[in-house]
C-alpha cells in the first residue's frame, strides 16, 4: 500500500510540474510592414526592410509571470503577409520570398522563407518559418526583418504588406 501511495504522489507531482511548466509557455505577436514599390525589376532578387520593431520583451515577459534571464527559447511559429493596399491585389506577382531577422550585436539569419508562391495564393500568404532558437532577438529592445523577394511580373502600383509574426516563448518553471 505505502509503495501505491507513493506512486500516485510521484504522479501527481509530476502532473502539477507539467502544469506549470504550461504556464511559462506563451505566445509574443508583432506586426510591422513594408511596401513593394511599383515597376520593381522582374526576376531580379531585391530587399524590403521593416522598420524597427520594438519588442518590449521586458513588459511582456513580466505581463507573462517571466523574466528575460528565464527565456529557455523562442521560435518562430508563424509568419503571414497580408496586402493591405491595393485592395484588389493578390500575391500572384511573387516568385519567392526569403525572410531574415536582425538585431543590434547579432549576426542576421534567415528565419522564413517561400521557394514558390503559388498564383492562386490570393492576399494572405503563409510563409515557411525555420526552427531557429532566436530569443537573443527578441531579448533586445527592437529586431528588423529584411525581405529578399523576386517577383515573376511587373506591378503598376505600391502593395503596402502587414507583416504578421508570432513567436512562442518557453521559459523555466520559477527559475529552476
């Protein structure tokens, strides 16, 4: 019987410890954005860069019950880009699209990407995310996304894009 009960407390221990470690797990979203200029060149690679994205990690660690020194990892887990104007347009004049992330004292790396966009994509597109570690980007008070894109046609107009991010945050259980 005392080996039973000790069974169930190990359990139970380990069943509140997922629990909490559940607590420490959420989610960080930004949005920034960035215009694709009319009569960019066809086929030819070409950068868009964000504006600073300021993090304020500090206020959504605490807001989360964690601090920066607790940060276990972050990822990125999803990237969308929504055509905000022209109303009417869709993302069928994109061929690829590769996404990089820096931040003042770190070297930049690729964080997403899109080999192919297809023509049938519309105004939103999901972009491929890359399993990287990257909270010592979002620790800093501001990151920049770049986007190296080549277009398959030539557009007449400026396509003003929100750039959607989330990021999941996993940090230790009361600093253990």
């Amino acid at each position: 019987m005392r080996k039973f009960l000790l069974l169930i407390t190990v359990i139970s221990v380990f069943a509140s410890c997922d629990k909490l470690d559940e607590l420490t797990k959420f989610n960080i979203d930004y949005t920034t954005q960035v215009t694709i200029p009319s009569s960019t060149g066809i086929d030819l690679p070409f950068d868009m860069f964000t504006p600073d994205v300021e993090t304020n990690s500090e206020s959504e660690f605490e807001v989360n019950d964690t601090r920066k020194d607790l940060i276990e990892e972050i990822k990125l887990t999803e990237l969308e880009l929504k055509i905000t104007t022209p109303d009417d347009s869709d993302f069928s004049f994109l061929e690829s699209l590769k996404v990089y992330i820096s931040a003042e004292g770190l070297e930049e790396i690729m964080i997403a990407s899109k080999d192919e966009v297809e023509e049938t994509v519309g105004d939103v597109l999901d972009v491929d995310v890359i399993d990287v570690d990257l909270k010592d980007y979002i620790k800093k008070d501001k990151f920049n996304l770049r986007l190296e894109t080549v277009t398959d046609e030539l557009i007449s107009t400026d396509h003003e894009i929100d750039v959607n991010t989330t990021f999941f945050v996993d940090a230790k259980i009361l600093g253990l």
